[in-house]
C-alpha cells in the first residue's frame, strides 16, 4: 500500500518536533547535530524526526560535504498551501459574516445610548 | 499527553478519504449516509473518520435536525494556511530562479540560432 504523497506530507508535518525543525531549516542549512540542540534530544532521536521529513520530500541530506548538511524542500509545503486554497472562501465569508455582526451590535449600542440620552 | 491541535489537524488531514469528506463538506452540510455514498464505505467506517475529523475539529455535527447533518468548520484549515504563509517566500524565490534559469536557456538557444545562421 502506497499512501499518496499529500497524505504522507501531512503524517510527517503531525509533530511540532518535526514542524520546529523545518522552521530552523528555512533558515538556512544545518547539521543533525545543530538540528537536536534546542530540543535537548538524543541524536538517534533527531535521525527518526529528519527521516520522516526526508520520506515526505520535506528535506534533503547533501552528500557534497562530510556533515551532510540537511536542506528544507519548499515545494510539498506550497501543495499543503495550495490544497487549502479552495477552502479560503469559506474562512473568508465567516470573518465577514462576524465582522457585520459586530458593526450591526455596536450600531445598536450607539442607538441605545442615543434613546437613554432623550429620555 | 495532549497533541497540540495543529498536530491534531495535520493527522486528521492525512487522510485522502478524510479530504475527499471535507471537499463534499465545502459546498454544504450532508448527512452520514450522503457522506458514505461516494466511497462505497460501511456507515461505521464513515463515522470513525468523522470521529477523527470532529476531535480535530474540523467538523461538527448538528443537533437541530434528527439526521443531524455534517457541517464544515473552516478555522483549523485557515490554522494550517497561515502556517504555511512563512514558507511561502521559499518556494517563490525558487520558481523565480528556475524561471531566471528557463529564460537564460532560451537566450541562448536563440543566441546558438544566430551565429549558426552566420556561418
């Protein structure tokens, strides 16, 4: 069973390990070693974390240089935003519903106040 | 142990049946048999992705009606898009570079015409 690749980028992006790696990576490249600093964590434990990055196309070891540095791979995180893309319209429609609710509240309000003042 | 909910949602959303529910759910509400149709799936089988969806809050079920339909809720998606926002310069610095690099093949290739057409 092979799942498709949406499916396994979202699995892989499931863990705020995970996600806080690729933030450090947008920064630029780092070894596995400067990678399981901040989060005091073994570094078999970071190896798992960056294997299920590396399955999902998420990241990508260099073989140029003896650290093999990992790099951040954008283009699964803009199929995750493009997937979202559709659904912007509805997100958006509600805002706007809420945003007409408050103005319709604060216009009574000021009607209130406006009636307690000619009483 | 309590997942953050932006976990909670990615696992939800690995899923390609559990995205092809919310799909159906963006243009309106269904009920569980509607849902199950499309997919040849058991009613339970429809209901336990439910389950995963609603933890996730990515749907909620009404209680006005005795179907008690199926309704969409757009904020853990917004959620999941605004984290992808970051990232975005990434991956438009790198569709500028290939597109750099597409537009130097062209020119020379053009170039290449011109100085056959000399000889």
């Amino acid at each position: 069973m092979t799942a498709d690749s949406l499916s396994v980028t979202f699995a892989a992006l499931a863990d705020p390990t995970r996600r806080a790696i690729l933030a450090r990576l947008a920064s630029g490249e780092r070894s596995v070693t400067e990678l399981a600093e901040p989060f005091n964590m073994s570094l078999p434990a970071v190896s798992k974390h960056l294997k299920v990055l590396q399955r999902a196309g998420l990241i990508a070891r260099s073989r140029r240089a003896q650290w093999r540095p990992c790099r951040l791979k954008a283009r699964p995180l803009k199929e995750v935003a493009d997937w979202t893309e559709p659904y912007r319209r509805l997100w958006e429609q509600r805002y706007e519903r809420l945003d007409k609710y408050l103005q319709q509240l604060k216009a009574d309000e000021a009607g209130d106040r406006h009636k307690r003042r000619k009483k």
